[in-house]
C-alpha cells in the first residue's frame, strides 16, 4: 500500500528509535546543568497595556485591560479577583517576550531531568505535551466554557478525572518553573509547556501567545469532556466537533501520540505508539498503515499491538485514523509527507492552545513564535 521510500524510511527511523530506546534515549535533547534565569527590568511592551489592567485591578480600581468589550464582560469577576493575584506577584513587573522566552527555556532544560529521574523513556516532553491538550481539550463551543484560560486543572475534582490520571507529574514539574517565574500565569505556563515540548522533542514550530488568567474551582467544567479511547469514530468526532475542529483537524491532532507511551497505572493501557517516543514524526500515522494490528490478548482494556514485534500499541480511538474513510484519507496523506502533517499539526495545535481564551486577553493580536533551547543566543 505504500511507496518503498516511506518503508524504508520507516524501517531506518525505527532501527534509530529501537537504538534510542534505551533508557537513557535523551538523543533529542541535551543535558544542561541547572541555569536559574534573574528577569531583566520592565520594558515597554505590548503587554505593558495588561499588566497596567492588572495593577489597576491590584489598586481597586475598575479597570481590566480590555481589546474589545464583548469578551471583557465574560469572567470579568474572575479576571478581576485573577488580576489582583497576579498583579500582586508581578510587583508591577511587566513581562515581554523576551520574558516568556526565558520560561520556555527553562522549560526545555527541564525535560530531560526525567533521564536522571529514570522517567519513561528519559523526557517529560510527552506528559507535559499532553497536560497542555488536557488543560484545552475541555471547550464547549456552545457554551464557551472550559479551555485553557482558567487552568482549572488545579483543582478538585477536574485534578481528579479519570482523564487527567498521572498529569499530576506535568503539574509538579512546571511548580518549579512557577517559583521561578512567579508571574506568569497557569494557563499561559501549561500551554507554553506543550509548545516547548513539542518544538524540543523535534517536532514544528507553534504559534503562541500569552495572555490566559488563573481562574477559580468554580470555572472547572465536568467530567466527561476528553475522549474515550475505548469509543470508534462517532464519539472521537463528537468531542472534537464539539471543541471546534473539523476532520482534518482530529486526524492532524490525533498525530500527537508519535509521542509518549499509555500507562496501565493511568488510563490502563499499555506501551508506546512509536518506537522513538520521545521525537516528534508521522511515524503514528506510517505504522497504522504498515504493520498489520491485531487485539492485544491481555487481562486489560481493548487495545491494538503490532503483530510483527507485539512491542506497539494503537488505542481503539487510534485505529479510527484508518477504519474510517474519511480519516483515512488525511492519516494517508501525514504518512505520505511529513512536511505537510507538521503544517497542519501546528495550526491545530496552536488553535486548540487558544480554545476558551477570550481574545481580549492576549498580549498580542498576532501569536509568537518562541525560540527553542538550541536557537539560545
Ligand atoms: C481521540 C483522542 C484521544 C484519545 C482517546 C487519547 C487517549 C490517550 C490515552 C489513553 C493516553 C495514555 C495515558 C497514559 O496512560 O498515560 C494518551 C497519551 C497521550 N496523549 Fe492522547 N488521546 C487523544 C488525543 C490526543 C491529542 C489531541 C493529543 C495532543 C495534541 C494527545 C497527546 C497525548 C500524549 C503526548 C500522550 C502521552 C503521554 C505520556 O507519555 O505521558 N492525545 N492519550
């Protein structure tokens, strides 16, 4: 079914994962020694007209920056009360690009601290990659709740969601980078988290742009808004329409599993999609179409492996990308070109970063694109 270039490609990208799969298989990233960044002095910003809302908030006073008075109205309380918190800890400190661009370095050093942890496959990337979808994947485009912008994932019960299992290792890890940085809010770490993680672990580069304010228990939405990866293409449709995004969005989005690996402790399934789990590829989409999946005979939930070496797993959600035409047909074209997969991937997935963020609230009408750890001058 496929060209004898993409197969062998695909064989030469799985002898180097296989070789890669060591524990300490940290080839994507470079250690570095702990570096703690001191923050330069305000500057003048387009962010100056935020933080300038968020001290008048600090002071009392009424106003709340604004770009238009459509989105201000909603959240406006929460804003308010938000923006006092963090004006409090900005200390009248007005973050600039430059700013971000320090947390997201340190971000990046962090990753591969998971070699020394003995963690997974030696990266945080794909736990952080996938706290950054989690904290977003709960928009209602009816009701315009959930989303990234309140980061509700801190609390109970949404911390507790079946879903979020084991998520608590991505939320721990940023603390660190929180104490650091004290002034840049969950939402905006969270997701410039995910964007790290997947410019480091090799993958396109992301749009973003801060801007998302930390909300209260009140904001969290309920459970059941993430997908069931037990369900077949109906469902997997579902809660991505509901989201906002179209066919080809899903299918791009659902590339995100070139990464990481399932933990029976966590969603009970089993083992990496990938044999290079910790660099970002279309090799997903070239293995549902190359090797022969069969169901996993095992005391757990339905799940697929890869009959040629049973070391790979797809989950029922997974298997979708080929089963239904529709899908097919853009898994097809990821498989085929990896260019065009890293093209549509970005745009999903800086949109699906935005989702539940008023656009009042962003520092910036047109979104940045951050440097990665080697880009450091
Ligand atoms: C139908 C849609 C999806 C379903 C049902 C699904 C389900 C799952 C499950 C069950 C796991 C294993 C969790 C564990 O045991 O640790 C997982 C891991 C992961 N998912 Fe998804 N997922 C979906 C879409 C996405 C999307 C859209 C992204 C990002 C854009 C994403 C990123 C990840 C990452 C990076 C991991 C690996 C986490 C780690 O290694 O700790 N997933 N997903």
């Amino acid at each position: 079914m496929f060209s004898s270039a993409i197969r062998s490609s695909l064989r030469s990208s799985s002898r180097l994962a296989t070789r890669s799969a060591a524990p300490n298989r940290v080839s994507a990233f470079r250690s570095s020694g702990f570096r703690k960044y001191s923050t330069d002095a305000p500057k003048n910003s387009s962010n100056t007209l935020l933080w300038t809302g968020l001290g008048a908030a600090a002071a009392g006073g009424v106003a709340w920056y604004i770009y238009s008075s459509e989105d201000a109205v909603k959240g406006a309380e929460t804003a308010l009360k938000s923006g006092v918190q963090s004006a409090k800890a900005a200390a009248n400190f007005v973050p600039a690009k430059e700013d971000y661009q320090k947390v997201y370095y340190r971000i990046a050093e962090l990753l591969d601290d998971a070699s020394d942890a003995g963690y997974d496959d030696g990266s945080y990337g794909p736990v952080l990659f996938r706290l950054a979808w989690h904290a977003s994947g709960t928009y209602d485009k009816e009701t315009g709740t959930g989303g990234s912008n309140y980061a509700t994932m801190r609390f109970e019960p949404e911390s507790l969601h079946g879903a979020n299992n084991g998520l608590e290792v991505g939320r721990t890890l940023l603390e660190k980078v929180k104490a650091e940085f004290p002034w840049i809010s969950y939402g905006d770490l969270w997701t410039l988290a995910g964007v790290a993680a997947v410019q480091e672990m090799a993958g396109p580069k992301i749009p973003w742009r801060p801007g998302r304010i930390d909300g209260f228990a009140k904001d969290a939405t309920p459970d059941g808004r993430l997908p069931d990866a037990a369900q077949g293409a109906p469902h997997v449709r579902d809660i991505f329409h509901r989201m906002g995004f179209n066919d080809q969005e899903i299918v791009a989005l659902i590339g995100a599993h070139a990464v990481g690996r399932c933990h029976s402790d966590r969603s009970g399934f089993e083992g990496p999609w990938t044999f290079s789990p910790t660099t970002f590829t279309n090799d997903f989409y070239k293995l549902l179409f190359d090797e022969k999946w069969v169901w996993k005979k095992w005391n757990g939930p339905k799940q697929l492996e890869d009959k040629k070496t049973g070391t790979l797993m797809m989950l029922p959600t997974d298997y979708t990308l080929v089963s239904d035409k529709v899908f097919k047909k853009y898994a097809f074209e990821y498989a085929k070109d990896q260019d065009v997969f890293f093209g549509d991937f970005s745009a999903a997935f800086s949109k699906l970063m935005e989702l539940g963020v008023p656009t009042s609230q962003f520092v910036t009408p047109e979104p940045w694109i951050m440097k990665n750890l080697d880009e450091k001058a």
